[in-house]
C-alpha cells in the first residue's frame, strides 16, 4: 500500500549533497555512513561491487558494499502532497499534511 525504497544517488543530488563537496548543512547528513541504491561500478580485483554512499564525514562517495553501514528510506510523495510547514533543512524539516 504505501511503497518504500532506498535513496537514489539522484535524490542525494537534489538533496544538496555532492561527489568532491563537504555539505553538511543538508538533511542528509548525519554522521553515519549509510549506502544509497545507486550502483558506482563493480570493482574487479575485489570481485565485488561499489554504490554511492554517504560516509561518516558526510561526503558523498563510493565504497564496496559489506555490512558496516547503514540504508536510508524513501517515501515518494504525490504531486498533491501540501507542506504545511518548515524549510526543508536537517533543524526545519517540511510538514507534511
């Protein structure tokens, strides 16, 4: 009934966050590492594959995939969806009715 995905490299994106830059100003950092559902390329010395994560410095890189980090969830919203409130910052998230 009500969908849930992980986070796109795309979203981290428009998030604010990007490859090279320091942002911690964004609602998506927050000091753990966590692996997003985009797929970086398949590392093979290592026989293993890298995606897009966030670390814990809060940049936005990539690393091969193990257990050390955690996923963030996504909600999609409609179009309709209202925000009755906040700036969309990590300290004033939106409302949403």
């Amino acid at each position: 009934t009500y969908p849930i995905g992980l986070i796109t490299s795309d979203e981290l994106a428009y998030a604010g966050m990007s490859y090279g830059y320091l942002n911690r100003l964004v609602y998506m950092y927050s000091s753990q590492s966590y692996w997003s559902l985009s797929p970086f390329d398949f590392y093979s010395n290592v026989s293993a594959a890298r995606v897009w994560n966030v670390n814990s410095a809060g940049h936005l890189s990539n690393n091969h995939v193990t257990g050390s980090s955690g996923v963030r969830p996504v909600i999609n919203l409609t179009s309709e969806t209202l925000i009755s409130g906040g700036t969309g910052t990590k300290n004033d998230p939106f409302t949403i009715q």
